[in-house]
C-alpha cells in the first residue's frame, strides 16, 4: 500500500463494498483490491475493518455470500448484491453525491469583497 | 449468556470465518510474492497489515449474531429481573395460571375420553345401540328392551349384525386353583352377553372364541370368556386355559375364550356367560340391551330393517313402538353429558376470570410503568420492541405457568381418574395425551399472551409526553373497572352453582335416611350358585348363618337383605285384591329381626318373625309411602296383595328408607319408594334364581363396639359357614350412601374447586384495582386529609367505588346464574335455582371477599405521609 493513501472518511466504507461488489461478485480479498484499483490507490480500505462490514451488510440483507473457488482454485467466500443491495446503492450514492456537492460548494465559496 | 451464544452457534460458522480470514492472508501473500518479496517476509507482512485475527473474528461474530435471538435474552434477562423485584405478583400470576391450566387439563381430559373419543374397538362409529319409544314414552327413548323385543327383531331382520346382552354385572363365585395348588374361592364380576357380542365389537381374541348361537339358547353348554386380567390374575396364566374347566356360579363351565389385554366391555366385568335371552322370567321386562354394527353402506338396509322389525312388535303392542339406532359412544356417556358439559363451561368461565385478570394486571402495570416505557420510547426504543419487552415478561410467566399446571393436572388426573373409576364407575383410560397437551398449551397461550396483547399494544404507543404528566389518573381506569365486574359476575355464578349443588348434595346425605347407620357392617355375598339353586338351601344358608352370627358377643344382632338402603332395589309388577290394575313396587326380603337391627321405625301391626316360614301364610310389611300410594282411605293391615303369583296379607306397616329409586327417578337417593318386605323364607322360589342373578343379597350386622369388629365378625363368621360362598364388599351403610351420592359429591367439589379459585382471582381483580385507584388518588387524598377530612371519610371515599363495583359484579353473576341455572336444573334435588339461602350465601361470600380484597390499600391510606405526598408532588 502506498504511504499516499488517505484513509478512509467514517461511514463511508459499506458504500464502497456495496459498489466494488456491485460490478461482480468478489470474495472479499477482491473487494479490498477492487476498491484500491478504482481509487487508483488513493484510498486505503483498512483490512481489519473489511470483514466486519461484509458481515453485517449480509446481516442486513443488502449481500448475499455463498462458496465458490477462486482464480487459483480455492474455497472462498464469495458476496454479491442482491435486490435490496442495488436499490439501497442507488440510494447511498444520490445522497452521497448531494452531500460531496454540498460540501464542495461551500468550500469553494470565497470571501465577498 | 455470551458462552451460551457462542455454543449455540455451530462450529461450521467457526470454520468459514477461520477460512475467509486464511484465504484473504494467503491471497495477499502471493501478491506480495509477486512483488518480489520473500515467502516468509511476505506472509509475516501480510499478517501484520491485515493486524489481530482474533479482533476481526470477534468483530465479524458480533455482527453475526443472531439478532432476533439476542434481543430475546436481553429482554429474558430484562423480565427476570423485573420478576425477581416483584416476586409476591410473579408467584401470584404463575399459580393462578397453573391451577387454571391444571383444572382445564384435568376437565378436558375427562370430558374429551368421556364424550368426544373414539370408543376402543375396531370401526367404533359403526357401533350402535338399538333403543326404543313408543307413544307411552312420548318419543323420549328407553334403552333397555325385553325378550319380545328382541325376538322380533332377530326374527323380522336377520339381515342385521346385531346381538343382546345385559349390561348389568353382578359378582358370582369362582373357585379357581392358585399357584400353590389350594382352591380359593372369589368374587368376581360377571357379565353375560349374547351370541356374536365378542365379534361385534370386534375386538380380537386373545384366545379362543365368544359364544355360539346354541351355547346361547336355554339348555346349551356351560361355556365361559374370562378377560386377559382374570386369566392372567387367577388362573395362573395357563397356556392350555380353552377347554379347561372353572367352577362358577358353583357349576362347572368350560373356557372357550381369553378377551385381548386391552379389551374393555365398558362394565369393568371379569368373566362372560352366555345370555340365553328369552321372552319368560327375566325376558319378561326390560332387561337386555341391543348392539348393533352398522356400516355406511349397509345404513339404507338396517333403517329398512329396523322398520321392518318396529312395525310387528308395534302391531303386537298397539302403541305406535319405534327402533331407533343410536351411536355407543353417545348411549354409553349420555347420562354424564349434561354434567360434564356444565363442568367444562365452569372451567371455561375460571380461565375467562383468569384471562381478564390478566388483561386488568396488566393495564395496572401499564399505569406503573408508563414512566418507563415513556422514557425508553424517550431513548429510542421503538414501539414494537417495547411490546416485545413486554410480551416476553408475558411469555415467561405463561411458560412457568403452564410447566406448573401441567405438573399440577399430572397429580390430579391420578387422583380423579382413580374416583371417576371407583366412584362414577368409569372405565375409560383417563390420561394426559397429546390431544390434552395441545388444547392446554392452546388455552395457556389464550389465557396470557390474546388477553395481553390490546393493553401492552396500548403501553407501548405511550408517548413521551407522559414523561411530565405523573400519576394522573385516565379513562383506563374506567375499562378496568368493567373488566374487574365482569370478572365478579363470572365468579358469582360459579360461586353460587357450587352452593347450590352443595347444599343439594349435603341436602342429600344428611336427610333422615330412616334406619340407624351407627355401627352397620353389610357384606355382599352372590346366591347365584348351583349351591343354592334350590330354595330350601338358601333359606338353611340365612337359618344358618343368622344363628352363627347372634352367637358372637361382639355383634348385637344380624340379618339379610336382597338389598340395603341407598341402593337400587328390585322392582316387581302387584295387583291389589279386587283389582287388576298393576302397580310398579320395590320388593325386597329380610330375615327375622333384620328390619329391627336396622331401625326402621316400626308404624303399624308387626315385623318380620320367626314364624314366619315358607310353610305358614304369606305375609308382607309395606313402607308408609305404599299405604299412601296404593292404599289410601284403608285399613293397611289386613290388606291383601298379589305379588309374583302369589296372594299375601299385610301384617305390618315400617317407615320409609331412603334408597336409588329404580323407577320414576327424581333424585339419586329418595324416601319416596314404595316398597315392599317379604320375609326371606316366604320368596318365591320360582323368582328366587332370577332375582339371584340380577342381585346379591347383604348380611347385616351391628357391632357391639367399633365397625372394624364387625367387620371381622361377619368375615369370619361367613366365610365359615360356607367356604364356597366368599363375602365381597364389606362396608359400613355411611360408605354406602357416600357410594350412591358419589356422582354428587364429585360434581360438587369440582364445582367448589373452581368456586374457590374464581374468588380468588376476582378478589386478586379487586385489590389490584383498589390499589392503583389509591395509589392514583394519593395526592388527592392528602390534600383532602390537610384540609380537614377526617379519615374514616377518606378511606370510604377510596373504597366505596370499588365496592360499587364488586356490587355491579354481584347482580350482574346473580343475573347470569339465573339464566344459566337451567342447565343445573336436573342435577339439584330438593332445592331450586332460586333457593334463598344460596343467595344470601353467595352475597356474603362476594362482600367478605371485597372487604378482604380492598382493606389492605384502605389500611395503608391510614398512614399516608401528607406532608412528603404533597411536597413530593406539588
């Protein structure tokens, strides 16, 4: 991992699990992967955290996991989105969008002279 | 709570978990391989970045946990430790819940194997009893039916299965070889049934066959069935018991059958002798019942048949006389229905008291707690889970109360399955089964978590606001006031059906029974007997025995009778002389002095004597209610009758003795039955054999210090005289008459069990709402006490609306009972439904239990702190 990675703003890492997973069905070292890879490794999921949170999107029904083998031919666990996942996505992501243009807006502001 | 959890979850969630973590580790490793790391630095790295296994395990665990199941344990946890702080309401709700599920168990039980279950033989809904009415009996049916009958329709229906039996047993003698080789002579119970019975009911044999049609004609071979217990019991259990003889009844019959282990002929019988039905002697009345086997698809044929069969006997007796099939099971129960339908609706209203008892506690604790449901709404809690909070408290107490009463039912089905036995003579396999389980569990559910759901729905909308308005009273109170009534009422019904039936039954037991009971032994012994089938040697037998037993100094005197008071006697048709109307009269007989030792107050003319033989003129004593019956306006004595073929003249006139009437029945027990005494040399000898199979004579006697003595005496003495002849069911009269009242007395108490526990709860509803409308009112009673009321005026301003209320409950069950006391009608003898001291009983009873129920709060509001109440919530 590089040491420009920033980490991650709180609350913000089931939106990016539900959309890495959103193109794919992954096992959840491909997640974390996945993630870095579209961040063009600007963004640093925290391993630790990782499995907590798929754990409970699946507890919430937004994932669904089952087994399967990986590329190199071993058991894992792989997640998907289900029905209740994509629209909760679509969701998350229109407020995210209205929040980050928000914020964005604001901080762009400059002073009245 | 957290090692329960993790042992319930399955070792397979442990592996996974442990295998997404590895694969995750191994999967990063080989990347950092591929950077050109070496395997050990590169694993060693990998762990490092992906930090403590065992923190991401627990965190993935925690988000894993049954969520459902969790919240279930904390609130489990929550309701427990809000029981253990109020243990006095959580003990009071379990016990009252246990002893309603017990009673509706033990209740459902018996009325469910009595009256809804499939009788125990094969196909039993084919099975039907064959019953009667004529224009006489104005379409009410009868169910027994003479030889005539009978004949006609196995003569005019062929075609149908049916057979005839009598449904009486009687005990006779065996003599059987026990396992040690000496002969023992018993008493056993023996019932005698027609050809085809046995493959009617359909049953298998053991062993063997039943009876054949020329073993049931008069004059065929000496055959008996004896039930698996007999053979098992008695005869040792030989395998080579068919065709072995038994000497019963004194004559030798051959064994041709041994019923199966689990054959019940619904009589408790031991031993089947054929009928030999016929349309002389004992065919001449209606002694015999009909069993019919009706398929579905024989129904058209057999109604043709039965048609068929009704129209000749109709024609010989010119009355319009019908058949009429109607199902066993329905024939076999019909005389408990009515009582155990009353029971069950009394069980059912104690578990309705119980239900709102339920619903008003909780709206009282719903009162208490609004605070804190206020404020856990205030923290966030959402309505449903409060609800479930509640629910659970709920759930818990049913589950111990349920467990408890089942325990409970469990103890007492034992106690009432062995008195429905002996008492009520049922033989029936009363048993807690799955049937009984679910219908408890169904009603335990009812009972709690229904009744509870409208006030906890209500509790948990409370809304934060409540958070600032403390102890105002609202409407609630109102509708806990209509449930408290109602539940009142209930109780008040109950209560005074149980003083009815009561006062009916000791009504019943302690009037004058007209004989002296102090001291009496009787002992039942069976003339029925080859021994005895000529007269002159039971006349030599009574002589005999009479003289041994005035020889023993600790007897005052002794006799016979065919049958004692609070029994069924015999009944026989008379003419008096003039006349040829026939008159329906008890006919018993008594040795000399018999009637003397009893007590039976002498009115007129003299008793039974010495010397009055078989060789002197015929004689009779009749009991007051004959003379007022059939000879009103004349001199009794002198009087002549013509009774079994014979004319006799009455010598003596003796006070009533109550007895079950045999015929016109009114009350279990009645005075009112015309009987007359024969002296037992003077019976007909040709009615002698018959009689003897239908009764078994008793030997009385009077002991000189305690029963027990006598006891002893009459065994000895009797069992002496004539070894053959063994003495059964030696009781004293008192047991006697609790034997004939015992129907009674088991309806009665059951009725005052639940009498009891639905006053219970309903002062339970009493006091838990006086205490809250106190509890409620405190401030307004202290500022009333500050300005001057004087306490005995604010204590009755605090509880006379409670007592309005146990006074609306009053009428209102007074009310109800009338309504209902229709149905209880028919079971109170000597009483009515409005019989006023019941009321003023059950009146007292209600205002003891209100006054009870209301005092304790009352007596606190004596010791109200005013100054801390008025600061404390100005």
């Amino acid at each position: 991992m590089s040491a420009s990675a920033t980490l991650l703003l709180p609350g913000t890492l089931d939106l990016l699990v539900l959309k890495a997973v959103s193109l794919g069905p992954l096992h959840g070292y491909g997640v974390l992967l996945r993630i870095e890879q579209l961040s063009g490794g600007a963004l640093q999921v925290p391993q630790g955290s990782l499995y907590p949170a798929l754990h409970r999107l699946v507890q919430q029904r937004l994932l669904a996991s089952e087994w399967g083998s990986s590329d190199n031919n071993r058991r894992a666990r792989f997640y998907r989105l289900t029905e209740g996942g994509h629209r909760h996505l679509e969701q998350e992501t229109g407020r995210w969008a209205r929040v980050s243009e928000g914020i964005a807006a604001v901080l762009a502001a400059e002073a009245a002279s | 709570m957290r090692r329960w959890l993790h042992t319930l979850r399955n070792r397979r969630y442990e592996r996974e978990l442990a295998e997404e973590i590895e694969h995750h580790i191994d999967e990063r490793t080989a990347d950092l391989v591929a950077r050109g790391l070496d395997p050990d630095g590169a694993r060693s790295q990998a762990r490092r970045e992906f930090g403590s296994v065992d923190l991401v395990k627990d965190h993935c665990r925690d988000q894993d946990r049954l969520a459902w199941l969790d919240e279930l344990t904390r609130n489990l946890r929550f309701a427990v430790r809000r029981l253990r702080r109020a243990p006095g309401v959580f003990v009071a709700v379990v016990a009252t819940l246990a002893l309603c599920v017990a009673a509706n168990a033990v209740v459902f039980t018996v009325v469910d194997t009595v009256l809804f279950q499939r009788l125990p033989y094969p196909a039993p809904e084919e099975l039907f009893e064959v019953q009667w009415s004529s224009e006489q009996s104005r379409g009410s049916l009868r169910d027994s039916v003479d030889g005539t009958m009978w004949q006609s329709l196995a003569d005019t229906a062929p075609e149908l299965r049916a057979c005839v039996y009598s449904d009486w047993t009687q005990g006779v003698n065996l003599i059987a070889r026990s396992p040690t080789g000496a002969e023992v002579a018993t008493v056993v119970e023996r019932q005698r049934v027609g050809s085809g019975f046995f493959e009617l009911l359909g049953v298998p044999m053991a062993s063997g066959r039943g009876f054949d049609i020329d073993e049931d004609r008069v004059g065929g071979a000496a055959v008996a069935v004896v039930t698996w217990r007999l053979w098992r019991d008695r005869l040792g259990a030989r395998e080579d018991v068919l065709g072995s003889r038994l000497l019963l009844a004194g004559e030798a019959h051959t064994v041709v059958g041994v019923t199966a282990e689990r054959f019940d002929p619904g009589t408790g019988a031991e031993v089947f002798t054929p009928l030999r039905a016929s349309r002389e002697g004992e065919g001449s009345g209606t002694n015999y019942r009909i069993l019919a086997r009706i398929g579905d698809h024989e129904r058209a044929g057999a109604t043709a048949a039965l048609d068929t069969a009704s129209r000749s006997v109709a024609a010989m007796r010119g009355d319009g006389f019908s058949f009429e099939p109607v199902p066993l099971l329905q024939a076999r129960s019909g005389w408990l229905r009515d009582r155990l339908l009353v029971l069950w609706a009394a069980v059912g209203a104690v578990l309705l008291i119980r239900c709102v008892n339920i619903a008003g506690l909780l709206i009282a604790a719903a009162g208490r707690r609004r605070q804190e449901m206020a404020t856990r709404r205030a923290l966030g809690g959402g309505a449903w889970a409060v609800t479930r909070q509640l629910l659970t408290e709920n759930l818990l107490q049913t589950a111990c109360g349920a467990a408890l009463g089942l325990a409970l039912a469990g103890v007492a089905m034992r106690w009432v399955a062995g008195w429905a036995r002996t008492a009520l003579g049922l033989t029936h396999d009363f048993a807690l089964d799955d049937r009984a389980l679910l219908y408890t569990l169904a009603v335990a559910l009812l009972a709690t978590v229904l009744f509870s759901l409208a006030p906890t729905a209500r509790l948990a909308r409370t809304d934060r606001s409540s958070l600032r308005q403390r102890g105002v009273t609202d409407r609630r109170s109102k509708g806990r006031a209509v449930l408290v009534a109602g539940q009142v009422a209930l109780g008040v019904s109950l209560l005074l059906a149980a003083t009815l039936l009561t006062r009916s039954l000791s009504g019943l037991s302690s009037a004058d029974p007209g004989v002296e009971l102090e001291g009496v032994v009787s002992g039942a012994v069976s003339l029925a007997d080859a021994n005895f089938a000529e007269a002159g040697a039971v006349r030599e037998y009574f002589a005999s025995g009479v003289e041994a037993l005035r020889a023993d100094p600790r007897l005052v005197g002794a006799g016979a009778f065919l049958s004692l008071p609070f029994q069924r006697g015999l009944n026989m048709n008379f003419t008096l002389a003039g006349d040829d109307d026939r008159h329906l009269t008890v006919v018993n007989y008594a040795t000399p002095g018999a009637l003397e030792l009893l007590a039976v107050r002498h009115v007129a003319g003299r008793l039974i004597e010495d010397r009055d033989r078989s060789t002197s003129p015929l004689v009779a004593v009749v009991n007051q209610t004959f003379t007022e019956l059939h000879l009103a306006g004349r001199q009794p004595l002198g009087a002549r009758i013509s009774l079994m073929g014979a004319e006799r003249e009455v010598v003596g006139v003796v006070g009533d003795v109550r007895q079950v009437p045999s015929f016109s029945a009114s009350a279990p027990l009645a005075r009112d039955v015309p009987t007359v005494y024969l002296p037992a040399d003077q019976f007909p000898v040709e009615a002698m054999g018959m009689v003897h199979t239908w009764f078994q004579p008793h030997w009385v006697v009077r002991a000189r210090a305690t029963p027990a003595a006598g006891t002893e005496a009459l065994r000895s003495a009797i069992e002496r005289l004539e070894p053959v002849t063994p003495i059964a069911r030696i009781s004293g009269l008192e047991e006697a008459r609790a034997r004939a009242l015992a129907v009674e007395r088991f309806q009665a108490l059951l009725f005052a069990v639940l009498a009891l526990l639905a006053l219970v709860l309903a002062a339970v509803g009493l006091a838990g709402i006086t205490a809250t409308e106190i509890g409620a009112r405190r401030r307004e009673m202290a500022v009333r006490i500050a300005l001057g009321s004087s306490l005995p005026e604010v204590v009755r301003r605090a509880i006379l609306p409670i007592l309005g209320v146990a006074a609306i409950g009053l009428a209102i069950g007074l009310l109800l009972a009338q309504l209902g006391g229709r149905a209880l009608r028919g079971m109170l003898h000597g009483i009515g439904t409005d019989d006023p001291w019941s009321h003023l009983i059950v009146i007292g009873c209600l205002v003891g239990v209100a006054v009870l129920a209301c005092a304790p709060p009352a007596l606190r509001l004596l010791r109200l702190p005013v100054a801390s109440v008025l600061q404390d919530e100005a």
